[in-house]
C-alpha cells in the first residue's frame, strides 16, 4: 500500500447541495465534479494535501449508491488506498482469501479500480486506486 487516497461519503439527492456547500466551508475547497455515467454517479471531489474527501450521490435509481443510500442513509461509502499496481494488488489479496468485489472498474479518475467486498474486511468496503486524487 502506497497511502490513504480518499474516503467517500454516499450522500442522498436531497442533501447532496447543502452536504457539498457545509463541506466546502468546513474544508475552504473548492470542489472539482464528475459525472460517471457507466456507475449512474456524480462525485464531487475535494481535494486536500494529503488526502481527498468525496460525496457520491446517484445520477439514477437502482445504481449501487442509490441502493446504499436506501439501506444506510448517508453514510460513509468506503475507504480507497492508493496502490502501485491495481492489478498485482487485487490478485494478491485475492490470493490472500478476500472477495473482491469489483475489479477492472473504471474510476473517477478513469483509471482501473478494484474493490474488496465488505464480507472479507470486516464489514468495510475498500477501494484500491493507482491515480494520486
């Protein structure tokens, strides 16, 4: 592992302007956003110097956010780490025994990320990116 990337809150529709006007206060950042259309997405990302905090919040009904929002609220989404090789890391810890739950998924970034199910780290979603954020 190279470093903490970012942490992403999943943020419902409704709250998502106000949730992005606190934390650019609270940050004093100005927040960069993208849309992910393939993920029915938008994520706005502030960048720190160190780290990044995300909002996701669904484009669409039935997206994986929109389904985490109806299950948890607002809520943390999951933790990323920044690795040097997606690839080699995700078939180490597989080889490890955890369950991957997404591989070779286009990030915000656009590069490949992976992501390891909740099921094997102890109840916490964890994303693994190449891309500084």
């Amino acid at each position: 592992m190279v470093r903490l990337s970012h942490v992403a809150l999943a943020v419902s529709p409704a709250d998502y302007e106000d949730v992005k006007e606190k934390f650019s206060k609270i940050l004093g950042v100005e927040p960069e956003e993208k849309e992910l259309p393939h993920a029915k997405l938008r994520v706005t990302i502030f960048k720190l110097p160190n780290t990044s905090i995300e909002l996701l919040t669904p484009t669409a009904e039935g997206s994986d956010i929109d389904r985490f929002l109806q299950k948890r609220g607002n809520a943390v989404h999951h933790i990323a780490l920044q690795v040097e090789d997606v690839e080699g890391e995700t078939e180490r810890l597989e080889k490890e025994g955890f369950e991957i739950a997404k591989k070779g998924y286009k990030g915000a970034k656009g590069g490949s990320v992976s992501f390891l199910h909740p099921k094997s780290t102890g109840g916490f979603l964890i994303e693994l990116v190449e891309e500084e954020y």
